[in-house]
C-alpha cells in the first residue's frame, strides 16, 4: 500500500469542498475519465477574490485529496495569488505524495488553469508558448523538449522520463513530432536494440531470409564478427567464386538488414 | 475468519493467510531436522524423508504420475520462468511460442524478452465475459512453434481457461509443440489432474493456498526436454540447484494436503458466499458491473466494476472498513496502465477504472460477506458525490 501522509488520508477520507456551485463564475475542467482522471472545479469569484470553490474529481486518493486541498487554499485569495499556486505548492500543504503518485494531483493545478482561462475570456499561460501535450499528465511541449534535450530518443523513452504517453496514449502522436522535430524525422532505425539483440537479430535474418536465397544457387554465408554496424560475413559454396559476390553483399544481404534492422548496417565480405 | 479480528480480508487472489497446521508442521525443520537432503548422515535422513513424502503429496496435487515429474521451485513465478525459458532454449531452432493477453506478468514479460530477443510471438484473445478464444491456437500452431503457455486460472477475474481442450488442439496440429500451464491460482480452488491432459509442464505457488510466500513447484511430464534455467548441483535431478528449502516444502505439501481435503467445501460453501458477497453487491449498488461473467470460474473469485468512481479510491475507503480486495485500476499498482486482462476483455472505460477484485477463501465467514455487502452501498453513495460525472450516475442510481 501506499505511504499516505496522515493530512492525505484526512483528505481522501473526508474531503472538503466537494460538489458543484450552480452560478459558478468560472468551471475548469481537466482529464477524462477514459484516463482514469478527471476533475471539474466550480469558482465564484468577487472583486478579484475567490470567495467559493468547489471540486468533483474521478480519480484515486491522492487526486480528491490534492483537488480538496486546492479548493482550501484558494478560498478567500486574490486571483492574482491564486494564479501563481503550483503543483508543489499543493503537494507541500499534502505533506507530500509518494512519487509514483505525483502525476495524479496535476490535474488540479490544470483545473484551476482552465476555470482562470474561462473567466479572463484568454489564456493566462499565453505569454509563454508552452502548451500541454499530455493531458492525462499534463505535460507540456517545453518539459518533452527538455527531456529530448537529456537524450530520450523515443516516445518510451519520454514517457519513461515524464509520464507523457503513458495512460490512453493519445498524445503520442504529439510527441512523436516533438522528437522528430528536434532530432529530425525518424531513420528506418526500427527499434533501440542491445549489441546482444542485434547480434541474434542479425543473425536470425541471415539464417531465415538471406541464407535460403543463396542455397537456391548453391551458395552460402557464415557470419564471421559484428563490430558495432559493421558485420563481418564470409560467403561460401558458389558464392565465394562468384564474380558478383560484391554485389550479392552490397545489393541483397546489406540492403536488406538496413531494411528491417538499421539503416547503418555495413556489410565487409572477408 | 482469520486472527486479525479486524480485518475482512477478500484479497486471497493475492496471497493468504498461512493455516496453523502448516506452521507447525514446518518448524521441526527450521530446528531439530535442520539437515542438508543430500547429506550422507543419519541426521540428514529425515530432512530427506519429509522432502521426497512431500514431493509424494505434491504430485497427488498435480495429479501427476511420477514423484519424478515434480520439482520444487521458489515460487509461481519462477516455475514460470523454469518451464518457458526451460522449453525455448531446449528448443533452440523453433522460434515461434504462444500465450494469452491476460497472463500474469511472469509469462507476459518472459515472452516479451523473447519477443524482443526476435521471437515470433502470438497472443490468444479473450471474448468480453472473461473467457479465452482457445480456437485461435487453430490457425496459430505451426511447424515452428516451440512452446504454448495458457493460465489454468486468471488472477483477476477467476475465469477458469479450459486448457486441457487447448493442450489437445495443440498437440494435433504438432505433437512437438510443449505447453506450460500457469496454474497458480487453480491449484486449491479447483482439481487437477495433470496426468489425464496433454500439458507438459505445469506451475503453481504455495502462498496461493495458505502456504507460505517463497516456495513453489513445477510439473514436468517425463520425457520433457527442459535446459535448465537455474543451474547448480544435482538437486531436483539437476534441473533446479540449489539446497532444497526443506521446511517451506514440508509446509506447502501439508497446505496442499489441507487443500485436496477442502476442494469439496471450497466449490460449495466458498462458492455459496462468493455468491452471495456478488449478488449482494450487484443487488444494492446500481452502478455495479460484474467484469467476470463466465460460467466457469474458481469458487473464490469475483470482479466488480462500480461505474464512474475510480478503484483506488474504493480501496482506501473499504480498508478504513477493515475489508482488504484488490484493484485493476492504474493508480492502485502505480502503474500507468489499468489492469491488462480488463482491458483485453474491452471492459468499458466507465467501469474500467472501478474494477474491484474480491477473493474468498475457506476463512472467510458468512458474517464477513454480510458485513461487506451492507457497507458497499454506503461507500459507493458516499464517493459517488464526488464524482464529476453526477448526470450519468443520477441516471444510474435513480436519484
Ligand atoms: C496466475 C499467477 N501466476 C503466477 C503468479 C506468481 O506467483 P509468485 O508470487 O509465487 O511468484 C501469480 C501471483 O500473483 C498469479 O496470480
Ligand atoms: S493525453 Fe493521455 S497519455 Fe497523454
């Protein structure tokens, strides 16, 4: 089970603020349920000051409890404070979250967001360019380009780094054009492979596709050494004699390892 | 009832409460009979004598023929791991094995390492009440086709796979082609009866059965090629080093004893409570879905979707109760995703993420499941205020 702070327990438990404020000022929404989260959050607003809030939130112990908490800490505030609240903050007066649990309270500094952004009639984040790609886990473009920036080269990679991608996965798609963006459109490099597994890749796809081609003429292959992309082959039967030897390597084996394995491959005969 | 007088534990799918008997039957062996199996001396001999009667009773919990076909391993999942890798590297020129969408991550993440390794790797579906499409291996077993792994029992639905008709596909299409059962969550819950099939290999784990955690067995039919995966000295005929773990195998061979005399009690009396804890729930709280709905399930299982109300959340609340169960939803586990088998059996997102695995054993008592089924309503009302989604849920609820 989960380490909860005695103040998240409380909040889960007997959360406070719950339910909806019918001429609300302003409603923010923020996740969907196919996500497994999703909040709304009611505000009326007075001269400039939250004086009621109210939440609904789907979502697992430590989502009521950080929506519960927002709605506490933004009664009675001047917007102008309110906007600058983040996801720490709320976090803080938790008494913290477990870490694995982090990405289910973001979605009610995102609520608050989006209720702001419908009462201004604009968006407070404007000024900035950033925007939020995942909305499960509300991750935006800048923390995705941060993180290709450290080296995430995939969207696993990036969802592994920051959550983005890792619930309905619909912004995927999105991030996959963050990445290409930065490190240019994806080479026919099919996957991240270990030198073992691209060793047995190799391997296997010289025995199944390339050595039965050759045996129709009589010929065949050995696999001699892989040195990082260069792989060392020697032809045999027929083949070795054969005047087009170096173009059965260039033209058939290399083409087809970069074609299902890495457009790098280099293919020595020797 | 367990000892814990305050605890309504409904999360046997998970793990169990050790029985007394066990306990005392295994202590001699952590002090008086504390020999090495294998040693020459008189003091070694009972320790030998508890661990080849106990592989006597593990193999009438098989059903198997031979004490010979049983080895006894550290637990489920590494019987798992024993049997599969086991099998593909004994194999090395087959390259294509089958399993399920809904295994236990042990078989799931073996296969995926293989996957990855450039296996050819198929998974059969599973329909939406819960129960396995075994007519795909039809089209799927091939010439190339090492190994078929199907769960006996699924974790968290309860569904039983009818396995032995799937072992029989398979070998009619190749008789080479090995198949693994995960029967982990079968074994105490229902009979096996490994010697009347056509499975090669099969795997269970003592903590599902009031045994303790950390040991466990497999079934190896004989003539069955394995490399084993564990090596090391001679023990268990050299297919797992390693000094057997004599007083955990003298406990899970008495809870097996325990648990071959309570089958009958299991499948009426457990079942008839597993029944009424459902009917109860699904009766009394109207946004209840059951996600298992096939006919044949383990007496103690059930899994319930409370719709548009997260499962996390449910969890925490029914423990303030005392009342442990279990959750598919991502948040409980701190994964991303929810539960895998749901998902496969395209279980709608609006229960989804509610899904709630109640697991039964013989402790469990009528006024446990009474208890549970008048406080599920009042929580569900309770959590159902919260919810964002009140139109769909007034719909439901009729308020
Ligand atoms: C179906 C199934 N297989 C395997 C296992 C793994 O067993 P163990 O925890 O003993 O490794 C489990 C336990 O959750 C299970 O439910
Ligand atoms: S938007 Fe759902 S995972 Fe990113």
């Amino acid at each position: 089970m989960w380490d909860y702070s005695e103040t998240v327990k409380e909040y889960y438990t007997n959360p406070k603020n719950v339910g909806s404020i019918e001429d609300a000022d302003a409603i923010g929404e923020a996740g969907a349920l196919a996500c497994g989260d999703a909040l709304k959050l009611y505000l009326k607003i007075k001269d400039g000051v939250i004086t009621d809030a109210k939440f609904q939130t789907f979502g697992c112990g430590s989502a009521v409890a950080s929506s519960s908490m927002l709605t506490e800490m933004i009664i009675g505030k001047p917007l102008k404070e309110v906007e600058k609240i983040t996801n720490k903050d709320i976090i803080e007066r938790l008494g913290g979250l477990p870490p694995e649990k982090i990405h289910c309270s973001v979605m009610g500094r995102e609520a608050l967001e989006d209720a702001l952004n419908n009462y201004y009639g604009y968006k407070i984040g404007e000024k900035s360019t950033d925007k939020i790609i995942c909305n499960c886990f509300s991750v935006t473009e800048n923390v995705i380009k941060e993180a290709v920036e450290q080296g995430a080269k995939t969207v696993k990679e990036i969802t592994d780094l920051t959550y983005a991608g890792g619930a309905c996965g619909r912004c995927k798609e999105n991030i996959q054009k963050i990445i290409d963006s930065i490190l240019g459109p994806k080479k026919i490099n099919k996957e991240e492979l270990t030198p073992v597994q691209f060793a047995l890749k190799v391997n296997s796809i010289l025995e199944k596709e390339i050595a039965p081609q050759l045996a129709l003429d009589n010929g065949g292959l050995e696999l001699v050494d892989i040195e990082g992309k260069n792989i060392y082959i020697k032809l045999k039967g027929t083949c070795e004699s054969c005047p087009n030897a170096k173009s059965t390597v260039k033209n058939f084996i290399e083409k087809k390892l970069k074609e299902l394995i890495d457009d790098e491959i280099n293919v020595i005969e020797g | 009832m367990n000892d814990n007088k305050n605890i309504i534990y409904l999360d046997n799918n998970a793990t169990t409460m050790v029985d007394k008997k066990v306990v005392e039957a295994m202590i001699p062996y952590f002090t008086n009979e504390f020999g090495n199996p294998s040693s020459i001396y008189e003091l070694a001999h009972e320790a030998h004598n508890a661990l080849e009667n106990s592989r006597e009773v593990i193999k009438e919990f098989f059903g198997a023929n031979d004490t010979r076909e049983i080895i006894f391993t550290s637990c489920g999942t590494e019987s798992a791991n024993a049997a599969i890798r086991g099998v593909i590297e004994a194999n090395p020129n087959k390259r294509h094995i089958i399993t399920t969408k809904v295994e236990h991550p042990c078989v799931l993440n073996t296969f995926k390492d293989y996957e990855e390794k450039g296996y050819r790797v198929d998974y059969l579906n599973v329909d939406e009440n819960g129960e396995l499409l075994i007519d795909e291996l039809k089209t799927l077993v091939d010439d190339d086709t090492a190994l078929v792994a199907i769960m006996a029992a699924n974790n968290e639905t309860g569904a039983i796979y009818p396995y032995e008709e799937a072992a029989e596909i398979v070998k009619s299409i190749n008789p080479n082609t090995k198949v693994f059962i995960d029967a982990v969550q079968a074994a105490g819950k229902i009979k096996l009866d490994v010697k009347n099939t056509k499975v090669d290999l099969m795997g269970i784990s003592g903590h599902k059965f009031h045994a303790p955690k950390g040991v466990g067995a497999m079934y190896i039919k004989k003539g069955t090629i394995i490399k084993p995966y564990m090596t090391g000295g001679h023990q268990e005929r050299a297919l797992r080093g390693g000094t057997e773990n004599v007083p955990y195998i003298v406990g899970m061979a008495k809870a097996a004893e325990l648990a071959m005399n309570a089958l009958e009690f299991e499948n009426k009396t457990v079942k008839e409570l597993r029944d009424r804890l459902e009917e109860g729930i699904l009766e009394n709280v109207k946004n209840a879905k059951l996600n298992s709905r096939t006919k044949m399930r383990v007496p103690n299982t059930t899994n319930i979707g409370f719709e548009y109300i997260e499962g996390e959340l449910i969890l925490l609340h029914l423990d303030k109760l005392g009342i442990c169960a279990s959750s598919g939803s991502a948040c409980t586990s701190g994964s991303l995703e929810p539960s895998h088998v749901l998902r496969a059996m395209k279980t709608p997102f609006t229960s989804l993420h509610g899904s709630i695995r109640f697991s039964l054993s013989r402790y469990t008592t009528k006024e446990e499941i009474d208890f549970v089924v008048q406080n599920m309503p009042i929580v569900i009302k309770k959590l159902a205020k919260i919810s964002p989604f009140q139109k769909e849920l007034a719909g439901i609820l009729g308020e």
